[in-house]
C-alpha cells in the first residue's frame, strides 16, 4: 500500500495511562481510499500530521466509523517520548493534512514496547507464584539489626 493523505479535522487528543488517544474527523461522506482505510484498521501504520516537526509516529488504527455526516478515525500512539508527542497539542482542534501508511512493525512489537524488567515468575495449574529462587527478597535487604533500623526513623 501506498501513502494516504487525508484532510481531516483534528478533533482531540487524550492521554490515557500507557498512550495518547487521537480522534480525526473527516467531513462529508466524500471520503477517499475508503478501502484503503478499512483495510488498514486495526493495524500498525505510520503517522504524521501536517509534516510537523513531531515527525512520524507508529500508531494503532483503531477504528473506521462512519455515519451520514463524518467519518471517524481513531489512533493509539504509544512508546513515543512525551517531548514528540506534546508538539502534536497545537494542531488539535485544526483541519490537518493526515499522512498515514503501514508499517513494517507488527501489533506484538508494538504492544510490547511497554514491557519492563520485572521479576520473572511462573504460574502453577493451581494458580500459586513460582519465583526463581536466586530473586533477591526484601530480607536481603534490610539490615539484620533491626534496631538500626528503627533508631534511623527516629
């Protein structure tokens, strides 16, 4: 596929826990590409508004909705720096050029770019917690004097 370029209303922007939350409005029922757009929906593609200085993000496709006055797409960016993602803020609320296509990245690597080194576990049929056991504990940690302990609260 090649590069779709869209004039639409960029209507808002929300931050949600892991991602920021775009909505774009195209007017009329005149929308072009329609294939191209649903096809891509639900995918990974590639983002950029009015060739602004934020640059491209990756981005999930979320949705194509259409009724008789609009069509909305709505976009989940996450994994990009706040610092990009904040010069997108002047722009919402605008008419905008959308410049959108696929990306190479695949919805796992996507999903997976807020993963975190975390304590590696297993999970028993019966639901209980296996931890390896060279996992360092919160008795490795504090003193063996309590005392220490408490006269350095006080």
């Amino acid at each position: 596929m090649t590069k779709t370029i869209l004039n639409v209303l960029f209507k808002k922007m929300q931050k949600d826990d892991k991602k920021e939350i775009l909505h774009f409005h195209v007017q009329g029922n005149d929308l072009p590409n329609t294939q191209e757009l649903v096809g891509l929906a639900g995918s990974i593609v590639i983002l950029n508004v009015n060739e602004s200085e934020a640059g491209t993000f990756n981005a999930e496709f979320v949705s194509v909705q259409k009724d008789s006055k609009k069509t909305a797409l709505k976009f989940n960016i996450k994994g990009d720096s706040d610092d990009k993602v904040i010069k997108l803020y002047p722009h919402a609320g605008r008419s905008v050029t959308l410049y959108m296509e696929p990306s190479q990245k695949s919805f796992d690597d996507f999903n997976e770019e807020d993963e975190h080194e975390g304590i590696e576990y297993k999970i028993n049929t019966d639901g209980t917690a296996v931890i390896s056991p060279n996992q360092m504990s919160i008795e490795d940690v504090v003193p063996e004097d309590k005392s220490e302990v408490l006269k350095s609260k006080l």
